[in-house]
C-alpha cells in the first residue's frame, strides 16, 4: 500500500519538476526500489538472515526490536 502511493505521488512529483520520465521508471524502480530497502530496516521480523554473510543472528527491523541497527545499514546500503 505504501508502495502504491509512493509511486503515484513520485510520478506527480518528477511531472512537476519537468523531469522526463514518459513510463514512471524512476519512480518504480527507483523510489519503490528505495523504499523495499528502507522498508527491511523497519518491518524485519527475525524469521530469517542467520549467518547470511558470515552475519550471526537472525534480522530484526526496527518495528520488532532489532533496534536502528538494521535500519542504518539499509539507508548507508
């Protein structure tokens, strides 16, 4: 759903701006890709990841604990 709006108010914005853009490439991809990262960083809930990238430990967003860690790895990545 968010992803939905997202790319909708992206499309309008990218319009607005002048920036030619006919399909709305950059807003799917680009800002709906953005958002899909960010979005691990928040709603993770710990069912998998462990020992993915010599990584102990299972993945835990923001929203289930896993505390800003995982969040910032997204928004650096």
């Amino acid at each position: 759903m968010i992803a939905g709006v997202l790319v909708v108010e992206s499309v309008f914005f990218f319009d607005k701006k002048m920036i030619d853009d006919p399909v709305g490439a950059i807003s799917v991809h680009g800002v709906n890709g953005a958002w899909g990262c960010l979005s691990l960083g928040l709603f993770a809930d710990g069912t998998y990841g462990n020992n993915w990238n010599a990584v102990p430990g299972y993945v835990k967003g923001l929203f289930y604990g896993g505390g800003m860690s995982q969040f910032w790895a997204e928004l650096v990545g």
